[in-house]
C-alpha cells in the first residue's frame, strides 16, 4: 500500500447511464467522501455515485 492509500483511502465513484464506472476523487475520511458523493448526487442526474474504501470491493458500511 502506498503512502497516498493509507492517507486518501476513500473514494468516490460514478456509474453512468451505461454501466461504466469511474472513480472521481479520493478522500481522507469517509464523511468528506460521502459529502462529495451526497452533493453530485443530488444535482438531479441520471448518474449513480457511491463511497468505497480503498482495498473494498463492496460499498463499505462504516
């Protein structure tokens, strides 16, 4: 794991209309992430966007 992971471990992704996937930022705490995810997602578009941690094939819970 590099230096960048252990401190920016959170990301942020986006699913658009047609399945691909991409990552939009990383973050150093999964408030702030979550902070991103919550605003770009509620501008109103079709686009799916969720917080994952680093490591984490699933969304993460905590």
């Amino acid at each position: 794991m590099s230096d960048s992971t252990a401190t920016l471990p959170w990301l942020v992704v986006r699913q658009d209309d047609n399945g691909n996937r991409y990552r939009v930022g990383r973050y150093a705490t999964r408030a702030e992430a979550q902070k991103i995810a919550d605003s770009l997602d509620g501008r109103g578009h079709k686009q799916l966007y969720w917080v994952e941690r680093i490591g984490q094939n699933a969304t993460a819970a905590d």
